[in-house]
C-alpha cells in the first residue's frame, strides 16, 4: 500500500507541477459545485472539521485510548499526526500552486492530508476488531477521507487534484506508519 499511495502521489504532483490545473480539474470542480445546494454546503461545513484539527487531536487520543496496539506504540501514531501537516505544507511551497479561489497555496490539501492520515491510521489499527466492527469501522474511515475531498471542493478551497494529492500523502504517511507499528518478528521466525 506503500508503494502505490507514494506512487500515486507522486503522479499527481508531477501533472500538478507540469500542467497547473488541468482542464479536468475544473470540470470535476464545476460537477461537484454544481451540486452545492445551500443544504449540501451547510453539510460540508461540519464535515470539513473531520480533517481539521480540533476533530483530529481528540481522534488521536481517542484512537490510542481505544486500541491497545495503537496505544502500544503511541508515538508512531504521534508523529504521524505531526509529520502530515508538516509534509503538506512543504509540498504547498515546492509545488507553489494557488488555489481555485484564493492566491494562497493549495496543492496538497491539508484537510485532505491530515483526514487521510487520521482514517488511513484508524483503517490499519481496526484490524484488532472483531470482523463485523473492523469491516464498519474500515468503511466509514473511507468514507470520511472521500467525504473531506468533496467538502474542500465544493466549498470552493481546492481543486480536485489538491485533494487527491494530498489524500494520496495522507494514506502514504498511515501506510509508512502502519509499517512502522508492526510488532518485530522474534529472530529466527
């Protein structure tokens, strides 16, 4: 999952670097704002904040509470939450791409970013659940993380590559952190 998350990141800053906004992004844009009713928007304002931080530092403590693998090795998952934000903006300045609305920088979003380390983290920590809890638990976490994409667009915040950009970050840096939380093997198994 690694490999494909990073790859797939990588794809998308690259055609961000060489094309800006494609001509695709703003039709996938004008699709979605299309649906933008006034309800639809008040809608995306509260789900917006799954990845923002005053949802995602009580999601975290709440994640290592609850799990006790998660809790095992509590500052792997830390540092995720610290390493998302941070690689985002990085990318924001190497990139250098305003956003739809706005000359601030967009590409990756950080919404996006940090919602899909957050639910990309919980994805990888529900394996401990019974299946029926893991198989709900899995399936709301992407929803989420696809649920936060469409808030960013269709409140007019990024491009639609802004967020695949940085929901691609996001599970690349749960995925190198879910690597990193695995038990070692005893020697010799």
């Amino acid at each position: 999952m690694l490999l494909l998350t990073a790859a797939s990141f990588g794809a998308v800053a690259l055609a961000v670097l060489l094309a800006g906004a494609h001509p695709a992004d703003a039709a996938a844009r004008d699709g979605l704002l299309a649906l933008a009713s006034p309800a639809m928007v008040a809608l995306m304002r509260v789900v917006t904040y799954l990845g923002h931080a005053w949802f995602l530092v009580p999601a975290t403590v709440a994640l290592l509470w609850w799990f006790p693998e998660a809790r095992a090795r509590w500052w792997i998952w830390v540092a995720l939450m610290l390493l998302a934000p941070a690689a985002e903006t990085a990318f924001k300045v190497l990139v250098a791409r305003p956003r739809p609305f706005d000359a601030s920088l967009g590409f990756p979003s950080g919404h996006a970013t940090a919602a899909a380390a957050y639910f990309g983290a919980l994805i990888y920590v529900a394996g401990a659940l019974r299946p029926s809890a893991r198989a709900l638990v899995r399936t709301l976490a992407g929803l989420a993380i696809v649920l936060v994409a469409l808030s960013r667009v269709m409140l007019r915040a990024h491009w639609p590559s802004d967020v695949l950009g940085g929901i691609a970050l996001g599970l690349a840096l749960a995925s190198a952190a879910a690597l990193l939380a695995r038990p070692a093997r005893p020697a010799g198994a």
